[in-house]
C-alpha cells in the first residue's frame, strides 16, 4: 500500500487552528502578521505563534509558518528577527518564496526546515534538485501540474512534494502574476493581491466584443479532489494541501474532518476507496464556486472555470415562485431550509439570511424538500430564479462544537506505569505514542494497609482520570505489594505531576537555543560606474536588424514559446548581432515542463553551436541546467529579484547580470546596485499573468477535447470594467499571456537609473512591429549618449513614442 501524505491545513487565526487539529490534521500552516501571502488574513502576533506552536505540539500536529512574500532591504532585519524567534518557538518548518531568504536561512539558522513555496513557480525535476542543493527538505509545487507531471518529479527528485488539494486556485502562475500590482499597487508576491481575476471582463476579437451571458473570465472554479485522492497519494505525493487562510474556522473544520475520514478509508482499504454522497454535499456547502481538478487530469479548458459566478454559489434548495404579500417571496423548496440559513439567488450578487419561514401562514424554524414555503426578503427576485442556501446553520453549528468543546477530540495514547512498593517512595512513569517518557517519585511513602487497602482498581481508576487533558490511557501497569495504603489524594497528585511534566516535554523538546545569532546588512559596494549598455528583447529577424541597426548592446532572442526557432534561423540571428557588434543572448521560457526539457536542450545547444553567448534564464529549473551545461547566463525578472541576498545569491551561481524585479522602486534598485551587475526593464509591454488555461479556446475553440485554435489566426484581448484594454497572446502550448494596457516608458527618466548605479537598461521590444523597435531604440540610444556627455535634451520624450505609457512602480512602489 502507498505511503498515507500528510494532511496540511490552514490557520487563518487561533480558531482556525484547534478547528484544523481538533479534527484530524498532521499539521497545520499559518502566518505571522508580517511577511505571509495572506496578508488579509487575521495572522499570528509573535506571542500567539509561540501558544499556537505550543498547542499543536502538545496534541502531535506540526507547524509550518509561512514567510512566502518577497522581501524588501528595509524588512530585512525585522524579518530576520521574526525568522529567530520562528525558530526559537519550536516552528517545525518555514515555507518561502524569495530565494534570498532561503540563502539567508542556510547561514544563519540551519536548524530551521525550508519548505519552498508555490509561489516560487516550481514545476520541473530541475527546479526541485536545484532547491534540494540549497537545504530545501520540501517543495510546494505549482497548482498547474499534472499527475503525470507531479510523478514525474517525484520519480527524478528525493525532496518531499505537496500538492494543493482543496480550495480556491489562482488562474495565474503563482509568483508570476503582476496583475493586481500594476494596476492597483497591491503585489501578490507581498500578499497583497486584490483578486483582479474575480472581476468582469468582455472578450475582444479582431478589435470588437464577443458576447457572452457571463463574463467573468478569469475566475476559476475552486478544487476539489476527493474523488480523486487515490492518484494523488499514489503519485507519490507526502502532503496534501487544503487552502483557506482566509476561511473561517468552520470551513476548516468540515473540510478538514472529511479529507481526514477519506485518507483514513483509504489507508484501511486502497480498493474499497469511496466519497459519500454526503460528504461531497456538505464539501459543496462549506463553500464553492464549482468545483475542478484543476489540471490533476490534464488540460481542463472551460472546466476550469465558472464564467457566472466569483463567490461562493452556496447549494441549490429551491425556485422562486414570485413574490408574496408584505415582502415574502414564495420558494418551492427541493432541499431542507432553515431560519438561519445564508440564502442566495441566480444571477444576483447579494445574499440575505433567513429570519423567518411561514408554512400554510404558520412560522417553522426548518422547512424540507417540496414543502412550498414564505420568506421575508429585503429586495424582489423574480418567479423562477433558482435559490442557493450559501450557508447551513446547522451544519456549521455542529462544525463548531468540534473545536469549541472543553473536552478535547483529539487524544494523545498514553502508558501508565505505576510502582507501589510497602516501605518505598511512589512511583509513577508515563510513556506517550511518540515515545516520550517521564518518571516522577512522589515524597510518599506506600504504607501498610490497616483497614481497607487500596486496590489495583482504585489505582487504575484515579490513574486514569485524565479529564480535560490532551492524553487518553491505552494500557495501565501496576507493579504493588499485597494490602497498601494509597491516600487518593497521592495518586492524584503524582498523576496530575506526570501529565504536567509529559506536556512540558512534548512542547519544549521542539524548542531552539540560538545564542549564535548574529545578523547584520553586509556592507554595500560601491555602485557600478562603467558604460551604460543598452538591452534589447526581441523575438525575430526583422525586429533585430531595427534594434542592432540603432546601437543595441545586447541583444536577448526568443519569445515565450510561441513559435519554433530552426538552428537556420538562430545562426542568421547571430550572424546579424554579430555584424552590429552586439552581444547575442538566447532567451529562455520561464514555464519549462519536464517533457519540454529534452527540446529546450537542443536549441539551447543549436544557439551556442552557432555562435550565441549565452543565454537569459527565467526559472531555476533552466539555471540548474545551464550551469551543468557550463553556459554564460544572465537571470530574468521572472525569478523575483527583490533584495540583496537574492542579488548576491544569483551573482555567486555564476550570472553575469541579475535583472530586477518589475516591483521595486528606483530607491530600492539604486541600494541593490551596489551589490552585483543589475539590469532594469524600462521600455515594454509588461506581462501581468502566465496562465495553464487558453481563455480564447476555452470560450470559442469548440466544446469537444481538441480545440479549433481560433487564437491562430485572430488577434484577442480582454477589457476591464473601467474601460482598459490588455492583449492576449497564446504560445504554442496553449498558455496564456496576458500584457498590460498601458506601455511601460522611461525614456524620460534615464538620467535617474544611471544616477541609480544602473548600467543594463532593458527595452523588452517582442510585441513592437520593426519599426517601431527602431525608433524605441535610436530613442533611448539617444538619450543614453546626452547623459554620457552631458548634452541637453534634444530628442524624443515617452509622449512621443508610446501613446498611453506607464512608469510602473519605479516611482510608487507596492504594498
């Protein structure tokens, strides 16, 4: 039989968590109130983690504390405090994104577990070994995989794998979504995301509106995989995941409880593995949008999402029949309802509570299928419309008294061994299922009995009596002389002192002495002073001869995957780089699959075969691979360089430059230039989102399993509710890319970067047509040269050259 995975729960706040314990969780996940991706979250204070730690270790569940955000230079040294005293509590793992503090995590507290989180887009073998060479004991892999993806990584690494099995799924890459960051100033990789993905947007083809009857086209449906656990576990998976930080303890419990019952199925009868009809209605109760497995299966395309409906739908329990007198509405009910109860209707995004139901005229508190019922509602609704109930009073009344009863759910197995001997000290010795052990030796003295002696009965009986504690008696020794005289008083005593002494060693053991720790910012450098190069991405032949015609440094080729590149057309590339005197890079995806890795390979040796000198790398699974290869490399932004341990980090694994992340500041880009070669994009269309799903071929591609490609030979974007326009493309895997509508410019601002220490400046030009590349380039070429010579400005401005433009967050920054 397969191994059982952990169960991993959320805890959103302290309810949350004995919600998660108390109804079968291994261990439980949560976040400090600074440095979490659930920034919206209740969190934990210091003083709450420690009690939170403390608690779950005392009823055997684990602790993983999240510190999944990028970091900025300013955080560092309270984050690094924060990271002590995690460690000190007893935390049994941290999970992480910035790679910087995963370096920063080797040095100064290897004591402490690091589980890498999805939010560093780990989705290849590659990836996994490159983390496993820094310490990472575990890596929460990105919710786009398959099953046949997820065992292929479990078949090539040795860390352990967790997987998301329940909840909400962001339509995005995690780590790769800008979405919310550029439009609003609130990062996702700060966990801050406003959920942009939930809101409306209307489909354009070819430049005009496709119509739908729903137009919410981003928001996925949330995961489900009950029916499905079987395979996870039997990939090779150690912890299964439920999301829900932001859930309420209830939820928690509920869906906690029924996974715990579904692991437990399993592990007792592999072949008999079954979901009640019960359980699945009550995991559609909790909450849902739809339910998916995401890409589990495969590619799901419009099974993925929920076009209608962003928030949760609730459970279907009737239709309206039109409005009554007083401001009721009739319902012909097809499931129980309730007063209480969380009711919702189709097609509205407003939800009322049931205070009162009148059946035949007469109040009831519960009302069941095909009674026609009246309820009070504060707005009309329409004879017809269906009737969701989004909340079930009862059902969340029993969730709570699983956590909130004074007497404890969970049990902790406990061995009691007592030792009563005439003329001897008593003795009590206590062994828990973890095989934890305490001896205490009590100051009385077992005497003789007179009268009545103390039997093995009444020992056992007092020994046992564990009441509101954590441990249950599962087997009770008692080693005695004949006729003794044991005062209850004693034998209480001596039992509430062992337990004391148990929790204490159950608790403390996981404790951290860090004496050792010292921190302080390495000194800076100074900041670099040589000749400004001027960058430039493109993505074919013509847009290349515009860029090294008008004095492109370098020069990045390749796209994103969506088209073939021949050696035929990599050696042309070079041969033109190399007749304008640039330096020619190969630019690499930043989504390399497994079964992509052996083509990725080929051109990456096809392009140094004809002359390239190196490559730009996007993901950490093509930097393990570029450095076996022995190449020259430079690491994209896609890889979220934030601060300067990442700086440092990507400096000494051999790049020649390291290009920052599009959400710092320019305050922040000038500190991290003196501490490596850094290099900023300043001119392109920014991608927001890197998404598994097409949105055009899941909406116009057919409904059958092979889609008609409309995206081929249509150009498609997709407009917001204030009137903004963000294109579309889709590469060759079916991915999509969505670009943001506003053209990022720093023309103006040159001066400013080269003051920063900056001397890479970066024109991404892929999506510009050869002309406009050619002008984009002389211009910044130009204004590069007046501030080498310090000549006043005389040439084009970003007014002139991008019609609607954006400085992006070199001037504002991100929450």
């Amino acid at each position: 039989m397969s191994h059982i995975p952990e169960l991993l729960a959320p805890a959103g706040d302290m309810l949350s968590l004995k919600a998660a314990v108390e109804n079968g969780a291994d261990a439980v996940y949560l976040g400090v109130k600074k440095l979490s991706a659930r920034a919206y979250a209740s969190n934990f204070s210091l003083d709450e983690l420690e009690q939170a730690i403390d608690y779950a270790h005392l009823r055997g569940v684990k602790v993983y504390v999240t510190v999944n955000t990028l970091i900025k230079d300013a955080e560092f040294a309270e984050a690094a405090e924060t990271l002590k005293n995690i460690a000190a509590y007893g935390a049994d793992a941290v999970i992480v994104q910035d790679v910087g503090l995963i370096s920063f995590l080797r040095e100064y507290l290897p004591e402490l577990p690091v589980h890498a989180s999805t939010q560093m887009t780990v989705h290849n073998s590659d990836s996994v070994r490159l983390l496993e060479d820094l310490g990472v004991k575990r890596i929460v892999l990105a919710r786009e995989l398959s099953l046949e993806a997820i065992r292929s990584i479990h078949n090539n690494t040795q860390a352990d794998l967790e997987v998301f099995i329940h909840g909400a799924l962001c339509i995005c890459y995690s780590g790769q979504c800008l979405f919310s960051s550029l439009i609003g100033g609130r990062s996702g990789n700060r966990g801050y995301c406003a959920q942009p993905c939930r809101k409306q947007y209307t489909l354009k083809k070819n430049g005009k509106e496709v119509k739908f009857q729903d137009n919410f086209l981003l928001s996925p449906k949330d995961l489900n995989t009950s029916q499905i656990l079987p395979l996870l576990i039997e990939a090779g998976v150690s912890s299964l995941k439920i999301e829900g930080r932001m859930k309420r303890p209830e939820y928690v419990a509920g869906v906690v409880g029924i996974y715990r019952r579904l692991l437990d199925r399993y592990a007792a009868d592999p072949t008999a593995y079954f979901v009640s009809e019960e359980e699945l209605r009550t995991l559609e109760q909790l909450f849902n949008r739809g339910f998916t497995h995401a890409y589990l299966s495969g590619k799901p395309r419009i099974k993925l999402m929920d076009h209608g409906v962003p928030y949760n739908r609730g459970v279907l329990v009737g239709t309206a029949k039109g409005q009554s007198r007083g401001g009721y509405v009739s319902l012909k009910l097809s499931g129980p309802l309730n007063v209480g109860d969380g009711i919702g209707f189709s097609g509205e995004d407003t939800g009322e509570s049931v205070t009162k139901i009148l059946y035949k005229g007469r109040p009831i508190t519960s009302a069941d299928k095909d009674m026609i019922v009246d309820i009070p509602l504060s707005n009309p609704v329409s004879a017809g419309m269906q009737v969701y109930r989004t909340s079930d009073v009862s059902l969340l009344k029993s969730m709570e008294r699983s956590f909130t009863s004074q007497t404890p759910v969970r049990k902790v197995p406990l061995r009691l061994n007592l030792t009563a001997i005439t003329g001897k000290q008593l003795e009590l010795e206590i062994q828990d299922s973890d095989g934890n052990i305490t001896s205490i030796v009590s100051e009385y003295v077992v005497q003789p009995s007179l009268k009545n002696p103390t039997t093995r009965d009444d020992m056992e009986k007092q020994l046992t009596k564990l009441g509101n504690t954590v441990f249950h008696p599962v087997l009770v020794e008692i080693t005695s002389s004949q006729d003794i005289f044991i005062p209850i008083k004693e034998l209480n005593n001596i039992r509430n002192i062992a337990v004391q002494e148990m929790e204490k060693i159950r608790t403390s053991k996981w404790k951290r002495k860090l004496d050792h720790f010292i921190f302080s910012l390495p000194l800076q450098h100074n900041k670099k002073t040589g000749k400004p190069m001027l960058t430039v991405s493109v993505s074919n032949l013509d847009s290349l001869i515009s860029a090294a015609s008008e004095g492109a440094d370098v020069i990045y080729y390749g796209d994103e995957n969506y088209r073939v590149y021949t050696k035929t057309e990599l050696g042309k590339a070079r041969d033109i780089a190399f007749g304008k005197g640039c330096i020619i890079y190969l630019s690499t995806p930043s989504i390399v699959w497994d079964n992509d890795v052996n083509e990725l390979q080929l051109l990456i040796r096809e392009a140094l075969e004809v002359g390239f000198h190196g490559l730009l790398v996007s993901n950490l699974g093509v930097l393990r691979l570029v450095q076996q290869m022995g190449c020259n490399f430079i690491v994209d932004h896609h890889l979220n360089i934030f601060n300067h341990r990442s700086v440092s980090f990507f400096q000494n694994s051999g790049s020649e430059a390291v290009t920052l992340s599009a959400e710092l500041t320019l305050e922040q880009v000038s500190f991290l230039s003196s501490y490596g070669n850094v290099e900023c994009v300043i001119h392109g269309n920014p991608q927001l989102m890197v998404m598994e799903n097409c949105i055009v071929g899941s909406l116009l591609g057919g409904k059958g399993e092979a889609c008609s490609m409309p995206c081929k030979a249509n150009d498609f974007s997709i407009v917001d509710e204030k009137g903004f326009e963000f294109p579309l493309l889709m590469d060759e895997h079916c991915r999509t890319h969505i670009f943001n509508s506003r053209e990022l410019c720093l023309l103006d601002e040159i001066p400013s970067f080269l003051n920063a220490g900056v001397r890479r400046l970066r024109i991404d030009a892929r999506h510009m047509d050869a002309q406009k590349v050619r002008v984009v380039v002389a211009a910044y070429k130009q204004r590069i040269g007046e501030c080498i010579s310090q000549e006043s400005v005389s040439g084009l401005t970003c007014k002139d050259i991008s019609e609607k433009y954006t400085k992006g967050h070199y001037f504002r920054g991100v929450l």
